[in-house]
C-alpha cells in the first residue's frame, strides 16, 4: 500500500514460480515489474522492469534483472515505473 491504492495491478505470469510475481500499471500492463523473494531467507528482493517492445519480435522489452535489492530499492523502481506518466 505504499505507492498508493490502486497503484499496480498484481498479475502473475509465472505460476511455476511460488516466489514470483508480477506488478503491473494498471492502465497498461505492458509495464511490469517482475518481482522475486527468492531465497527467501535474505530478506532481499530481486526484480527486473519490463515495458512495450519497440519494434522487434518480443512482446516487451526486459531490464537488467537487480538481485539483493532492499525494499527501498524495489519501492523506489515501481514508483517511477508503475506511475510515470507515459
């Protein structure tokens, strides 16, 4: 609830994964945020940004994948880019 109600829709593409989850702006999903709490045990995140696809074959284009981010860090990232304007 940190970024607001309403803020991000959650959406789960990777089902096989328990420890993963999608957050997405809820007027285009085509900007998510893939979100992993795996090992959990670290208390870390891990999370990779993905947006619309310009112009090639993919349906979306992936960020760097950031591993052992604090929750600080990750709040920071879906802030700008979850709610940018686009």
């Amino acid at each position: 609830m940190d970024l607001g109600k309403g803020a991000f829709a959650v959406v789960d593409h990777w089902e096989a994964d328990l420890c993963a989850v999608g957050l997405a702006r809820p007027s285009d999903e085509r900007f998510l945020i893939y979100l992993s709490t795996w090992p959990p045990e670290s208390g870390l995140y891990s999370y990779q940004l993905e947006s619309p696809a310009r112009g090639d074959d993919s349906p979306y284009t992936a960020g760097d994948l950031v591993a052992d981010a604090a929750y600080e860090a990750v709040f920071d990232a879906a802030r700008c880019h979850l709610l940018q304007q686009p």
